[in-house]
C-alpha cells in the first residue's frame, strides 16, 4: 500500500510538472509579437505578426475617397498610359506621357499617381503626375532619369531610383525638387527596393551585378553589398508579412532568394519559374504571388513559359503555379483592392492579365508596346512606399 501511494505520488507530480510545461508553452505560443519602434514620423506598425495588415482588403483610407477604379499601364516603348476599367475589363482612357515610361508610383499620401519616364538614355527623364479622381495627366517634371521611386517611411521624401547614374536622388514628394543624392556605386542596375519593418534601412536590387545594397536610411549612408549570385539578375523584392525575412526574385536563377534583411545574409532559395520577375503579396498578407516573365533575357520572345507561383509566407513553399494559357510574359503590377484579382503586365505580349486569385483563370486585355509597371488604384493602405503599390 505504501509502495503504491509513492508511486501515485511520483506520478501526480510528473503530470504536474507536464502541466506546467504545457501551459509555459502555450503562453509562449499565445505571446503578442514584440511592438516595433520606427523611425520618427512612419505611422505605427499595428501588427508585428502582419506589416501588410492595413493593406487588407477593404481597408481604405479616407485619402483615397472619390479615386476611380482603375489599372494604369505604362508602355515602354509606346511612350503612353492605358486605362483600364476592371469591371469591364476594357481600356477606357489613353495619355501620351514622357520617353519610357516604366512604373506608375502612389505617392506616399496618397493623392497623386506618378508616371516615372526614365528616358532611357535620353537626357529628358520626367514624371507625370496623374490625379486619381479624374485619371487625367498633369504636366510633367524633368527629373533626370527616373526608372522607379519610392518614398521615405515618414512620407518626408521622395527617393528616385536613378537607374543609369547608380544613384538614389531624395527629393520633395510634391515638387520633385532634389534635396541631396546617395551614390550607391557597386550596385549596377539599382532598380527595386523594399523597407524594414521598422522603417530604419531598405534593400535595393542590384540587377547587372547580381547582388543587393542595404541602405542605412537614418544616416542615408550604404551599410555594403550582398552577392546573391554573380549571372544573377536580382527583380523586385518583398518582405515577409513578420518583417523577418525578404523575398528577392532573380530572373536568371527562375526562383526567389530569402535574404535575412538585419544580419544581411542568404537564408534560402524557392524555385517558381522562368524568368522570376515581380513579387505581389495577397491582401490577407498569407500569400506571396510570384510572376514568371517566361524568358531569362531581357528583350524576351512572345509566348513564353511565363507562370504565376504561388508562396505561402508561413511554410516557404510553393502552393500553386498558374501557367499563362498559350505562353506569355507576366511582369509586373499588383492584388485588386478585394484581393481576388492578380494584375500584371505581359511584357513581351502587348498585353495586361487579370487573373483570378482562387483559380488562376486568366484574362487579357491588349494594350500599348511593351506594357511595365502597372498599378491598380484604389488600393487599401493608410500609405505607399512607392514602387507599384507597396501598401502599408
């Protein structure tokens, strides 16, 4: 009898020690992710777990009230915009612009849609303001080769990607007027970004040298450089929903890098398709859209094996490819404000895709010569940090 009630003793007391090591797991699991300090004047991160959880869908800001709804295609060698109407699925309005255009940026508050012509080449690189609530051009700025732009996370600046020169020009996000210039030497190709959580640093994409640049944005200096792989061609780059990790899509590698942005490091490869090119995150901030342009060259042929991946943000895998029916060249753009269509460009195909974010059904839509950075406006977010859309 005594033997026994030890034994019960010893077994009361082992279920107890479990127990509490369950519940000490459970807190732990159950634990609010830490809150993030930014830098001075970027509006709160709200969610740690989501950044992109003000980007949800639905989740306007006021800013944005009496924009028509509308995808804005810039056409690279067309020299013009195309507007579409996405409830018709029909271009409803054409505008001449400045000499190749590449992207259609948000400004940061959210009151004027900006058309970077980067003139290739040619001295006379401008910006086209377009007012959302009309779709109507503006006059243009010159301003020296604008192949993308971005905005600082406190909405203070400007930051124009100046492509041929290696170079970031910050300037006053309403006149464009410069206020000072970073070189960024060892990053030929300077072309797409994305910010920390906190606001603190960017990386840029480095697409003739195959690598990255970090950009220490409180002291506007460069931090160094990151070799992702040396034929490498670096695209567009997104971070993770935490903030932990970034997505960078390199067309010559046909897949995504993960890059852990603080310690600056390689962490992993996922495989998509050929000629990984832009990086879209779906509205509830669980899915990573990756478009494959089809080619691995930089003037590619018609009807490619171009795809659309799908990557769960929480696993890192690929839970979907979507192939272009009749091949074709997905290149850039963004989510419907709903979530429930994917917009991008077909590059090579003089054509804009509308596909269904469920299913992957495609449609297409003809346009301009040689379609780039498109935009869907409006989109959810209380601010852009340029690029085609990058909602926060």
């Amino acid at each position: 009898m005594a033997f026994q009630l030890r034994r019960l003793s010893r077994l009361a007391s082992s279920v107890s020690v479990a127990l509490a090591a369950l519940c000490i797991a459970g807190s732990a699991a159950a634990a609010p992710a830490p809150a993030i300090t930014t830098v001075p004047g970027m509006p709160p991160v709200l969610n740690p777990a989501n950044l992109y959880s003000e980007a949800g869908a639905g989740r306007f800001s006021p800013a944005v009230a009496g924009a028509l709804p509308r995808i804005y295609v810039p056409n690279l060698r067309s020299n013009d915009v195309y507007v579409i109407d996405p409830a018709t699925f029909k271009v409803v309005e054409k505008f001449r612009v400045g000499f190749s255009p590449q992207h259609v940026v948000p400004a940061w508050d959210l009151q004027t849609l900006w058309v970077a012509n980067n003139a290739e080449g040619r001295p006379d690189g401008s910006l086209t303001p377009v007012d959302p609530k009309t779709a109507k051009p503006g006059k243009e700025l010159p301003v020296d080769d604008p192949y993308n732009m971005y905005f600082t996370p406190d909405g203070k600046e400007a930051i124009v990607v100046v492509e041929a020169h290696a170079q970031l020009d910050f300037r006053d996000p309403h006149t464009m007027a410069l206020k000072s210039s970073l070189a960024v030497p060892e990053c030929k190709g300077i072309n797409h970004a994305d910010f920390s959580i906190d606001g603190k640093y960017a990386l840029f994409t480095c697409e003739f040298g195959g690598r990255l640049a970090k950009i220490d944005l409180v002291n506007r200096k460069v931090v160094g450089y990151l070799q992702l792989d040396k034929k490498g061609m670096p695209q567009d780059i997104r971070i993770a929903p935490d903030g932990k990790v970034f997505f960078v899509a390199d067309m010559m590698a046909d897949g995504v890098f993960v890059i852990d942005g603080d310690n600056f490091t390689k962490v992993g490869f996922i495989k998509t398709g050929t000629g990984t090119h832009g990086l879209y995150p779906s509205r509830d901030g669980s899915k990573l859209y990756v478009a494959n342009r089809g080619s691995n060259k930089i003037h590619g042929a018609r009807h490619g094996k171009g795809s659309v991946s799908v990557i769960d943000f929480a696993t890192r895998q690929v839970v979907a490819n979507w192939p272009i029916p009749g091949g074709g060249s997905p290149d850039m753009g963004n989510v419907s404000a709903d979530g429930k269509m994917l917009w991008l460009s077909g590059r090579f195909d003089d054509v804009v895709y509308a596909i269904d974010t469920t299913s992957g059904a495609v449609k297409s839509i003809a346009v301009g010569a040689e379609p780039h950075g498109l935009t869907v406006w409006p989109q959810p977010g209380r601010y852009s940090l340029g690029h085609t859309g990058n909602m926060r």
